[in-house]
C-alpha cells in the first residue's frame, strides 16, 4: 500500500497558508484592474461552460492550488484508478465506475485482475437493453397479459439516489408511457404512498440489491410482493381459491411482475424472480457510483436505451477530460482545489449547490450521498488520522425557491458558504406570460444573485438611493461571497451525465489531497448493526431492553407506551 502524502508537509500547502494569513479578497478590484478575468476564468467542459470567476482566488492562489495537486499525485491516482488498481484500500477493491461508461470498443482494451472488464460491462448493456427493450414495446407483459405502465424501483443509498434525481431530471424523455416511482425508506409509509393508485396487473417492481441481503431494501420486496398478491386476488385478475392464491399462482405473479439488480443469483432465485431476469454489476461499482451500472435498469426503462447511452457518453466526456487536460486547465480539479481551498484554509464547512431548473429537485440530495459519504473520514487511506479537516456538508434547493429560504444567510450572515450555481439557455417547457419569457426572467435570478454575491452593495450606494440611520448596516451587502457558475444549452441526457461525473470528480480530487478512501463507507455499518440488535428490545425482548443503555430504555419505554396500531 502507497502512503498518502501529507498535504500539509508540502511547499505548497506552506504557500497556501501564508497567503491566507493576508488574504483579503475583493472581487470588485479584481475585476476593475483585470478585465480579461471572466474570461481567463471560464472553462469549457464538454457542453458545460464553467466560469469561476467569481471565486476568492487570485492567479498566485491557483497556482499554489495546482502545485498542491502535482506535490499529492492527484494526477497520478486517478490514472491509478482508470487502470484498475486496487485504491479501494480498506475493502482490497479497483475503483471502476468510469468503466461503466466506456464506448463500445474502446482501445486498449480494459483487463484488470485477469478479467475483461468492457465485454462485462457491455455485456450486461446488452442484456438491459433487450429487457428494456421488451417491456417498453408491450412485449414483457404482467401475468395477465397486459402492457407495463408503472416501474416501482425498490432500493435505498446508491440504489436509490441516483436513478431518482436522473428520472426526475430527464422527465421530458419519458415519452413511452412508463412511469418510474422510486421506494427508499423503510418507513412503510413510502411503500404504501409509492404504490397508492397502481394497477398490479400493470406494475414491474425492480429489487435493486447487490448482496440482495439489504435489509430495508429486503423488507420492502417482501412487502411490495404481498402488495402484488392481495392486489392481484382483490381485483379478480386471478382466481384464488377460498384460501387464497395457490403458491404456483404466486410464483407466476411474482415472474412477470419482479426483476432484480443484484449478484446474489440463489437468494433472488429464493425471493421468487428468475436468475434469467436478474442483471448484475460488480464488487468494483461502489453504491454511490452505480447509476451507470445496472442499477440504472429503471431509467432505460422509463427514458429508452438511446437517451441512457446518452448519458453513459456524457459521463464519458468528462472522464477524459480528467484524463487527458493539464491540471491548471483541468476543470473538476480546479473545482475540488477551490474546495480545499475554501474548507481548509478560509474556514468553510458547507457548500451549497443550486440549480437553477426544477428538473434537479434531487441533485443535491444525490450529491450529499456522492460528497459526504465518500470524504466524510477521519482517517487517511494507510490507516493513519487525517491531517486537516474533510469532507463538506452539501446541501441546496432548486431555482428562485432558495432565495426565498436561505439566500439571506450566503448573502449577509457571517459564514463563508461557497455556493455552485447551475443553469440552462434552453428550457424543457418554454413558456411566456403575457409575451414575456419566463425562463428568461428565471435566469435573469440565477445571474443577479451570483453578481449580488460576489459585489455586494456598498453603504454610499445604498445612502445614494436615499436609505439613512440604521437602515443602511440591514441593507448594505459586503460581497465577496464566491460562487461557481455552470452553464449548459440546455439539460440533455448527455450534459447531465456531464454534472454528475463532474462532482464526481471534484470528490475525488479532494479525497486524495486529503489522503482518504473515497470509495469506503465504513461510517453506516455501526448504526446498522445497532438496529439488529435493537429490533428484538422494540418486539418487547425483556433481555434486549436490558442489554440497552439509559436514554435507549427510556425511549423504548415511552415507543411501548404510546404505540397503538
């Protein structure tokens, strides 16, 4: 194993630190004396236009940003990476999302540990097609014969996360009459909310599970089968005898209305589903990385197997990017150093993403899992404590809803919250009101709140408009609050695919200055352990309550008390 290297042992973190210690930004000087700055910093990305001028750098601050880069092998471990290597250190795993999205043929040839990894890939496309093929046009039908109008994806985490945002974000390309809906929680409450109003006879449930052992996941199918059966038997679309549907009538229903994500071929067989219909990935798929693998059957269902190569292309493009683009042009690096930047030398401990389009109501939730569950560590890849803080907590809302929440603390609270704004020229559904266009009025938002941010207002400007006393401090903006802007023609399948590989890496850029597993997620297995062992305590265990801690008692007492259905 390769130690990471220390980034605080490098010259160029000792630059960093002594730049920050007479930092004073001030964008609107910056901008006065370098009239070329916008236009020194915007980048083209594939389709996406990125300009991060607006950001609290100097040309000597990305400088020492891009020697940090080279003095932490940020080059050289992300080739590691795309080569196959084991970097997955904890779990003794390549790391090979960027696999999943290689073209049909491409050269060299990808092998790692002995096995050909593009014939994989492509050979599970192929079958995902096929089978999504069938159900789009009527040929897998329900067990009485009839056409697919409803997908209910049931999975939770990676499982989940992503082919939710994608589905909602393509939604104009699902033009065959499939609905997707997505069931998380262990809550029975998604269950049941997911599937109110569904025919079963029309339903395919996808159990999307590597290990098919999940535990919420696992709760879920069983249910969403019982959902099917007394579904099924209510509405007389199968006889069942006075006992109820025969267990061959329950096999048959479950073989045409379920299919599986998963590896585990005898526990999906065991479940009811045909291995024949089960579509696998690899242990070299981390969770948070899968919308791309098969976990993604939902979304080649629901959008059509051309709009989901789309996609695969888009992630594709940036991949190269990163592969191929010097460091100091290299966008997703250049981001997730602005990011280092900004949490470990001016203090900020959040990081808001805001899209300015409905359709990414769920980028944000995708990215918390992408971001916090990947650089939320405290100990480096070796096993020995970080060196400087981690990870930050990503969060954010769509569009002008933001800036009648929480705009007002970016704008004049007292923490640095570095901000991404994301925005397309063309809309999904133009509309005008009353001969004005509305996504033109929209995007007048997402660039004044980025000019707000970044130049503020001044107290002579606000006394010039007639503001006097007090007034003047509540109205005055100090600016200099950074901001990202990303721009696109318009939110295809493939720019999509573009902002998810993106943040993607941007992660993994701060993941190895920081010297940290990015593809672990130890941190969610001891409150699930946890839960095994409490199950038997809420059942009313008299031992299991014993075995528990004070506060666990007393709340498992007041759960017993006031629980009434």
């Amino acid at each position: 194993m390769t130690a990471p290297v220390d980034a605080t042992t490098t010259s160029a973190w000792t630059e960093l630190s002594s730049i920050r210690d007479s930092f004073t930004p001030d964008l609107r000087d910056w901008f006065a004396i370098d009239p070329r700055r916008a236009e020194r910093l915007s980048f083209e990305l594939a389709d996406l236009h990125v300009d991060l001028s607006k950001n609290l750098v100097t040309d000597a601050i990305l400088a020492a940003l891009v020697r940090l880069a080279e003095q932490t092998g940020v080059a050289e471990r992300y080739a590691a990476m795309i080569a196959g290597e084991h970097i997955n250190t904890t779990e003794d795993r390549a790391v090979l999302h960027t696999a999943l999205r290689r073209p049909p043929g491409a050269e060299p040839a990808l092998v790692v540990d002995g096995q050909d990894i593009d014939t994989d890939v492509q050979s599970v496309l192929t079958a995902m097609t096929e089978f999504a093929t069938r159900v789009r046009n009527g040929e897998w039908t329900g067990v009485t014969g009839k056409k697919v109008t409803h997908i209910v994806n049931i999975g939770i985490g990676g499982s989940d996360l992503g082919p939710v945002m994608i589905s909602a974000a393509l939604e104009p390309y699902a033009t065959a009459g499939i609905e997707a809906r997505f069931v998380s929680n262990i809550d029975p409450t998604d269950l049941a909310q997911k599937t109110k109003g569904l025919d079963p006879e029309t339903t395919l449930f996808i159990v999307a599970s590597k290990t098919f052992t999940t535990l919420e996941t696992l709760t879920n199918a069983r249910l969403a089968r019982d959902w099917l059966w007394s579904g099924l038997e209510a509405s007389g679309a199968i006889d069942g005898a006075a006992t109820g549907l025969s267990d061959e009538q329950k096999t048959d229903a479950v073989a045409h209305h379920f299919v599986a994500v998963s590896t585990a071929l005898d526990k999906v067989a065991a479940f009811g589903i045909d291995p024949v219909n089960a579509f696998g990935f690899w242990d070299w798929v981390g969770g948070r990385y899968s919308v791309d693998s098969a976990i993604g059957l939902s979304l080649m269902i629901e959008l059509g197997p051309d709009v989901f190569r789309e996609l695969l292309a888009g992630f594709h493009a940036v991949d190269e990017h990163v592969r191929t683009t010097p460091l100091e042009r290299n966008v997703p690096v250049l981001m997730g150093l602005l990011n280092v930047w900004y949490s470990n030398f001016l203090g900020a401990q959040s990081h808001a993403v805001l899209p300015y389009a409905q359709q990414l109501s769920r980028f944000a939730a995708y990215l918390q899992q992408l971001t916090m569950e990947s650089n939320g560590k405290s100990v480096r890849w070796d096993g020995s404590p970080v060196t400087t803080d981690t990870g930050e907590v990503f969060w954010g809302e769509p569009g002008t809803n933001g800036q009648h929440a929480f705009y007002q603390l970016i704008h004049q609270g007292t923490r640095l919250i570095p901000a991404d704004f994301i925005a397309f020229a063309n809309p999904a559904y133009p509309l005008a009101d009353d001969g004005r266009d509305v996504h033109g009025l929209f995007l007048s938002n997402f660039l004044a709140q980025t000019k707000a941010l970044a130049f503020g207002k001044t107290a002579e400007e606000v006394e010039s408009e007639g503001t006097t006393g007090a007034l003047v401090a509540a109205r005055t903006f100090a600016g200099n609050k950074p901001t990202t802007s990303i721009f696109a023609p318009a939110l295809t399948p493939s720019v999509l695919g573009q902002l998810v590989a993106l943040y993607e890496h941007i992660t993994f850029t701060q993941g190895v200055i920081w010297g940290v597993n990015s593809f672990d997620q130890w941190g969610v297995e001891l409150g699930k352990q946890l839960a095994l062992q409490i199950a038997p305590a809420i059942e009313g265990d008299e031992s299991a309550i014993a075995a528990q801690d004070a506060s666990t008692r007393a709340l498992l007492a007041y759960y017993a008390a006031h629980r009434t259905v």
